[in-house]
C-alpha cells in the first residue's frame, strides 16, 4: 500500500503531511498554525510557514472542509460593490475575518432575492463556516436556507427583534426621523422624500419621513417620490428638477441617498438655486465627498465599519460556540448637520 507520501509525489500535490514532515511538528499544528490561530506559539509558527513556502505548499479547501466538516471561508452577501456603504461594511469584514484566519467568499445579490437565494444554495454546498447577510427582508425559501443549514449567521444594517436572529445595525427608520426633525426645527414647511433603488433599508427610511411629518401634521403623500433606477449622482439631479418643477412650493428635500443628495447640489448650482436659503437638501450615509461638496451636506453618518467589524466578530464568536449576550447590536448614527440646511 503506497504511503500519503507517495501519493502526493505521484499527483504533484504537496500535502499537508509532507510539510509538517519537514517542520518536524505534528499536521495538526500546521493546520493551526497555517489558519494564524494564537494558540500555536510563535517559533512554531513561522517554522511552519518556512516549510510550506519551501515545499510551495497550498491547501486543499476540499480536503480541509472534508476533515473539519466545514471549510474555513464565511459566506458574504451584499447587494453591490458599486456604492462604498457596502465596500466599507465589507472592508472591515474582510480585516476581521483574515486576522482570525477565515476567508470571504463573497457573492453579490444586486437587491434581487432570488438571486440571493441561488447564491445561499451555491455557497452553502460548500459548507462554509458561517454567514454573513444584508437586511432582514429575504424570500421564505432563503431564510429556510440558513435555517436548516444549521450554519451560524448574522444579519447586517438592521436590528431584529427577534431573539434567534443575530443582527448588527440600526434603525434605518429612527434615523429617517432624526434627520426630518432637523429639518422641521430648521423651520422647513414642505419636506419632500426622494428615494431610488427603493431596496428595504430605503423604504423604512421613507417610513421615517412619514412617520415625523404626520406627528407634525405637515404629511402630504405627493411630497414623496420614487425611482426604481440604481441610485446615482445623475440620477439625483434629474429628481431635483423633476420635483421642482411638479411642486415649486417645496423648500426641503430629504434624499435616501447621499449620491443622489450629491447629485441634486451640483444641479442646485446650475439651475442657480440658493442652497439652503431657498431649497435645504440633506441625504444619508455620509459618502466619501458629502463633506467636500458646496455647501457641506447635511446627512446621516452610518458606520459602516463598525458594522462589518461587529458582525464579523459576533459570527466569529458564534462559529466558536462562545456566549452572544446580546443577539441584536446597535451601532447607532450620527446626525451630520452642514451647510446644505
């Protein structure tokens, strides 16, 4: 019967047996010592690290998911890569993660659930150890998915209420609110809402305008306007114009988006529309370049990093069977008030 040895000299493939042959420790401790786990002491580390760049070793994810039963890479959904919310959330993700020896595969879901779906049953066939998802709002099929999968996940950009849900987030809808309070106590008489993309987390935040507006008795359901387009800077000073032109007696408009808030104060500027002396314009996220644009753009900052960071260290502690004391974690916003109100 031919040795593991042999058996990797015949295929080419160098094994882990063979540089922890070479190393002089066990093939667990390679293991270990490979996926940078703190347990394996240090002189033991990087004399496994020498022989495997020596034999150019690489691992089998194959062979390590069938050893351990999973493998060692986290399932990451997003909806895009396009908007930097999600390139930060996923940024930390990935820091997090690595440090603690993990991989991210990543998939994009584009807003669609079924795509989203498709991707979960892709994923999922390789067993990963664990998950990470956007938003709460999925299809039945989906959640019945992670469910059944037994597989750790965790929720981001939202808070569930639920205690077998474990999220990391805030409430997309309470900070809708906080900023339309804003805008009421700057005296603003007609607020109007102008959304894109329209995904969940952008309709709890219309939710929000409605909700305050109605407490203040200034809600008129014309005040609001939807595009189903991705969101964009163009696409937020065509919405300008167009709501301008429907109803010149609005002297605010909150969009769901800082892009498009963006896009909307470069148009301000070529229509010669006085910003926020004759029209206050506030977005939300706080995106690279809200502070820079004149005048500064007053939103929301959401913290998308600190979100990556605590999804991804609540996942790890639950891959690790540790205690999760609390299974919804709020990171809070922050209201950014500048020279756009």
């Amino acid at each position: 019967m031919k040795s593991k040895n042999t058996r990797s000299r015949a295929t080419g493939r160098v094994t882990l047996a063979d540089v922890a042959t070479l190393a002089k420790v066990s093939p667990i401790t390679v293991s270990r010592a490979l996926r940078g786990e703190r347990a394996v002491a240090s002189d033991l580390t990087e004399r496994v690290k020498a022989a495997a760049l020596k034999l150019g070793y690489t691992p089998d994810p194959a062979a390590r998911a069938l050893a351990s039963r999973h493998s060692d890479h986290v399932a990451v959904l997003i909806p895009m890569l396009s908007n930097n919310l999600f390139v930060d959330v996923l940024e930390s993700i990935q820091k997090t993660l690595r440090h603690a020896g993990y991989q991210s595969l990543i998939g994009i879901t584009h807003y669609n659930t079924q795509e989203e779906e498709q991707l979960l049953r892709e994923q999922l066939q390789h067993r990963p150890a664990g998950i990470l998802v956007t938003g709460l709002d999925r299809s039945d099929a989906a959640r019945a998915l992670i469910e059944k999968s037994g597989i750790p996940c965790v929720h981001m950009m939202e808070l569930s209420q639920s205690p077998d849900v474990h999220s990391v987030g805030f409430s997309q809808t309470q900070a809708a609110m906080t900023l339309t309070e804003h805008l009421l106590q700057r005296g603003r008489q007609r607020i109007a809402f102008a959304a894109a993309q329209l995904d969940p987390r952008t309709m709890q935040r219309l939710d929000g305008w409605r909700k305050t507006l109605k407490a203040a008795k200034r809600y008129d359901k014309t005040l609001s306007y939807t595009n189903k387009l991705p969101s964009s800077m163009a696409l937020g000073g065509e919405m300008l114009q167009h709501i301008l032109a429907q109803d010149t007696s609005i002297d605010a408009i909150f969009f769901c988006n800082d892009d498009l808030a963006q896009g909307a104060l470069l148009a301000a500027q070529r229509l010669k529309i006085k910003v926020p002396q004759q029209l206050a314009i506030a977005g939300f996220n706080d995106l690279t370049g809200s502070d820079l644009i004149g005048p500064g753009l007053t939103t929301i900052r959401t913290p998308r990093a600190a979100i990556g960071e605590a999804a991804a260290k609540m996942l790890l502690n639950l891959m690790r069977e540790e205690d999760v004391p609390t299974p919804s974690v709020d990171v809070g916003y922050e209201l950014m008030v500048r020279g756009s109100t």
